[in-house]
C-alpha cells in the first residue's frame, strides 16, 4: 500500500514518472540494491546487523576491476574469486560473533573501515573501471530481457531461492526460531554457531553480486567513496521491509517491497524537483518508522492476553 501510494502521488504530480524509460531506471536500481538487502535481512532476523556491506561493494568493485584490467584474469575466474573473497569475509565475520562473542555492530563496524582501507590501498585512490571494453560482461548490468533489465531478473532469482530457503527448509525456520530466541534455540538442539555464520555468509555474497553490478553499470570506480551508506540502504530495505530488528521475523517479498519503496521514493524525489540533499533524510525517515513499527509490534506481542490494546 506505501509503495502503490508513493507511486500514485508522483505520477499525478508529474507523469513522466511512469515513462518506460523511467520505471526501467527505477527497477534496475531495485535490482542492484535488492540483493544486498536480501542478504542483509538474513542477519537481521538472527538479530545481528551488517554494517560492513558498503566498503565490501566498494572492495569488489576495484578488486574486480583490477583483476580483469591489470592482471587480465578471465571474466569467469575474476568474478568467482571476487564473490569467494566475500564468502570468506562472511565467514570471518560469523567466527569473530559467535566463537570470540564479540558484537555484530562492532564486527562489521571494524569491517566497514578495514574494507573501505583495504581498497583505497591497492588502488592508490585511483579510479577504477573497465574502459569501453567488456560489453557484454557490462550487459549483466545494463542488458535486458524482453524489456526487464538484467539487475531486477537477477534480484528475483536471488529472492526466490531466499524465499525457499527461509520458508521451506530446515535452515529458514532455525534462522527464525534463534532470531526470536536464541538460548531456547540452543537448548533445543539448534546449530546456533552454523546458522548465524551462514547469514553473514549470505550477506556478504549479496553484497558481492550488488558490487559486481554496481562497477559495471557505473565503470568509474572511487575507492574513496563508491559503496559509502550503502548499508543503509540495505538495512532501510530490510527494516521498511518487516524485518524485525530484534530478529526472529522477516519475510522476502517484504524486503523486495521495501527496497522498492526506498528507490521509489529516491526517484520521486529527482522526478519532483525537490532537493537531492534530502536523500538521506528519506533514509533516516524510513529505519525510523521501521524500528517504530517494530517497537508497536513488540509491545502488543508482550501485552497480557485479553488486556485492552
């Protein structure tokens, strides 16, 4: 109903909004940032938070890049060792939480700087990219299919086999059952420690299939800055989405939808003039609505039963 709102009020304000062109925009974009937040919503609902998953599109941007134009690695190879690096940053993060039972926020936090350091060394702050060579590598990024941009068909294989994983398997209802509990979890004979380093796994491959996109739809690549507040985005997508932020709760199409509205909105603001500033505003505007909605929900869940609401 929010997206569907925001999309009705901007097209009556200025139709051009609803252009082919314009809505192909907006779905690519979906694409590219839908798969991060994906990846981002499994460890929210464990009750985690990711915040390294900016610096890691940033990181896999110019590791790519370079891979491919200075050391001329085959496309296929350079992308798998791209993502296999993500795996493993996934994998250190989930060891560092849940046998050294250090914090998520702190883990990824160290992550966000190391990452965004780690780039901006190998590449001497120079710009990275791929030329005017690679269009067909660029076409994973730009390319489409029968008019659907090659990102947003990504994004919805990426989210179908999330939404199998999550809700008809074994691993989706412990994902869940430690995210509302995690002691319980345990106690019952759940793998805790497996599960928890198998989301931030997920996220940080998400976060690798969303920078591989990124650098070849932009092919002008800042280490100092490409990815930066990314995570934000992931995690406003995740949370308008209904992801709960204290975990155990979370569903696919809702962090579709949620991403949706927050590029929605992002183009509904260029589309209408009003000040680009304001970007992060939105953003801001969004986890906190999010994490209000979260603390109604909270709240009516633990109200004795038959109390008035």
């Amino acid at each position: 109903m929010a997206l569907v709102l925001v999309v009705v009020l901007t097209a009556l304000q200025d139709p051009k909004f609803l252009q082919p062109g314009n809505v192909s925009n907006v779905a690519r974009w979906i694409g590219m940032y839908g798969v991060m937040s994906i990846g981002q919503a499994f460890v929210i609902m464990t009750g985690g938070i990711d915040l390294s998953v900016g610096s890691l599109v940033g990181l896999v941007g110019c590791v790519l890049a370079r891979l491919i134009r200075e050391h001329g690695v085959p496309v296929p190879i350079a992308v798998t060792l791209v993502l296999a690096m993500c795996a493993s940053l996934g994998w250190l993060h989930g060891m560092l939480i849940t046998r050294l039972r250090l914090q998520p926020f702190v883990v990824t936090l160290c992550g966000l700087f190391i990452y965004r350091g780690i780039a901006r060394f190998i590449t001497g702050d120079a710009t990275q990219g791929f030329g005017t060579g690679y269009t067909e590598f660029k076409q994973l990024a730009v390319g489409t299919v029968v008019g659907i941009p090659n990102p947003f068909l990504i994004l919805l294989g990426f989210a179908g086999v999330a939404s199998v994983a999550l809700n008809f398997t074994v691993f989706g209802r412990y994902l869940l059952a430690l995210g509302r509990n995690e002691t319980a979890a345990r106690y019952s004979g759940v793998p805790v420690t497996r599960v928890i380093v198998a989301t931030y796994i997920l996220s940080a491959l998400g976060a690798g299939v969303s920078g591989v996109l990124f650098a070849l739809d932009l092919n002008s690549i800042q280490p100092s800055g490409h990815g930066n507040f990314f995570e934000l985005y992931a995690i406003a997508g995740a949370v308008l989405g209904g992801c709960s932020l204290r975990g155990g709760y979370g569903s696919i199409l809702g962090v579709l939808l949620g991403t949706a509205i927050v590029r929605v909105l992002y183009n509904a603001i260029n589309i209408l003039g009003i000040a680009t500033q304001l970007e992060f505003a939105v953003v801001g505007t969004v986890i906190l609505f999010g994490a209000l909605a979260d603390e109604v929900v909270r709240r009516i869940d633990e109200r004795p039963r038959g109390a008035p609401t």
